[in-house]
C-alpha cells in the first residue's frame, strides 16, 4: 500500500512514506521506503509538514494516492499529539483519505518485537513511555503469529508501582529517568515509536477495519491534568 506514517508523541519526530512496487508473480516486491527520524518536540509544529512533503516528493506520491495516513495517536506529549492529530486531519480532509491512529504504546511494542525478537512466532512485552510528572504510561502486549493483542489495558503509575510480568521485557524510554526506582526488572529494551513501526503495524489494522474517517483522528489521553500545583511540586521535592 501508499502510505504516509508519523509520530511525534515524544521528543523524536519519526516520518516515513511507502510506496508499493508494481510487479508480477504471486509474491510482491517490498514496497521502497523514505523516512526521517529527528528532533521534535517544541519544533514539531514548524517542521513536521515541510518534512512530510519532502519525503512525499521523494517518493513521488501526491496526497490523493495514498491508501492511508497512519499516526500514533498516543499516549504521549500533549503538544506532539495535538499536532500529529491536526496534520492527519487536515491532511485527510484535503486528500479525502482514510487515517488509521494507532496507540504508541502498542507502537513501542511492535518495535521492541523488531529489534529483539523479529523471528519469533510468540512474543510478549511490557511497553512503557515516560509520562512525566513522575509517572509513566503502561500497557501489556502479546504477539502470535503476526497479531497484537493487548493484555492489559493503558494506566498511568508510578515507577514503584509496575509488578514485573515473570520474564517479559520492559520496553520504552522511560530506563534514563526512572531505572533506579525499577530496580530487578529486566531485560530492558530501550527504544520509542518509530513511523517504521506503524507502518508495519498498518496492513493488518487496516485490514481489520480501523480507519477512520478524517475527523474522527483524536489523541488518546490517559492524563487529563496536564500540570503540578506549586504545592504539588514542593511536596514532590521533599519526597525525592
């Protein structure tokens, strides 16, 4: 498939386009990929249209062709997931294209999987993404035979407060901030969501019916407060 994946729910911006190659037989050529990973954050809402539209000129694809835009939809930054959910929107609206928003932490998981365990049938993990505010979002996964299931579904905790999964990997960028307080948990795959993962990801959630129409591409927010009290972060001083 024609697709345009993007994901700005933390400080990397990750974009990647694909495009399906034309060729005969029963199995398909892989389709050709060009992608960018780089700095987000603050510089998101600048940089990520300009980027998109180089790397779709690169590919040589006009909106319209697209079979879909794929984009994490969190959780994660509450600024990298307005814009990332704002640019689908529009970008769909324009094209009259579907959109297809996928949980980053089920996006952290697939990569995980690709950079550890990319041959095997069965895997399982535990996907974590720094929440701030002394917190982290946590979700369960499960792959068999080339599908995700979710096990649990996505808290926000404590580093504390994360019961170990017997040998199940803990995977994410959370290991930097909170590793001490996660102390005899292991392995631990450091990694984030990637474009590249969602578009991995897409055929088959595509396949199983959940895209979206264009205004129906909202964020996932498991936090609704979005800031400490100044008591609240006086209290946290004293505490650490």
């Amino acid at each position: 498939m024609n697709l345009l994946a993007f994901d700005t729910s933390t400080d990397l911006m990750s974009v990647a386009v694909q495009r399906r190659v034309a060729g005969a037989g029963t199995t398909p050529p892989a389709p050709q990929i060009w992608q960018h990973t780089g700095p987000g954050g603050a510089l998101t809402s600048a940089t990520l249209i300009p980027l998109i539209q180089q790397l779709m000129a690169q590919a040589g694809l006009s909106f319209d062709q697209l079979d879909a835009l794929v984009f994490g939809c969190g959780p994660g930054s509450f600024t990298g997931l307005r814009t990332a959910c704002s640019v689908a929107q529009g970008l769909a609206f324009g094209a009259h294209i579907k959109v297809l928003p996928i949980n980053t932490l089920l996006v952290v998981a697939e990569e995980a999987r690709w950079q550890q365990a990319s041959q095997q049938a069965h895997y399982q993990v535990t996907a974590l993404l720094d929440a701030r505010m002394d917190e982290m979002y946590v979700a369960r996964y499960g792959f068999h035979h080339g599908h995700w299931t979710p096990i649990s579904p996505d808290c926000l905790m404590r580093p504390e407060a994360l019961v170990p999964e017997s040998d199940w990997p803990l995977a994410g960028n959370v290991f930097a901030a909170y590793g001490t307080r996660l102390a005899g948990l292991s392995p631990r795959i450091d990694v984030l969501p990637t474009a590249s993962a969602l578009l991995r990801l897409a055929p088959a959630l595509l396949a199983a019916g959940r895209a979206v129409p264009a205004d129906q591409a909202l964020p996932i927010y498991i936090r609704d407060k979005v800031a400490q009290t100044t008591a609240e972060r006086a209290a946290l001083k004293v505490v650490l």
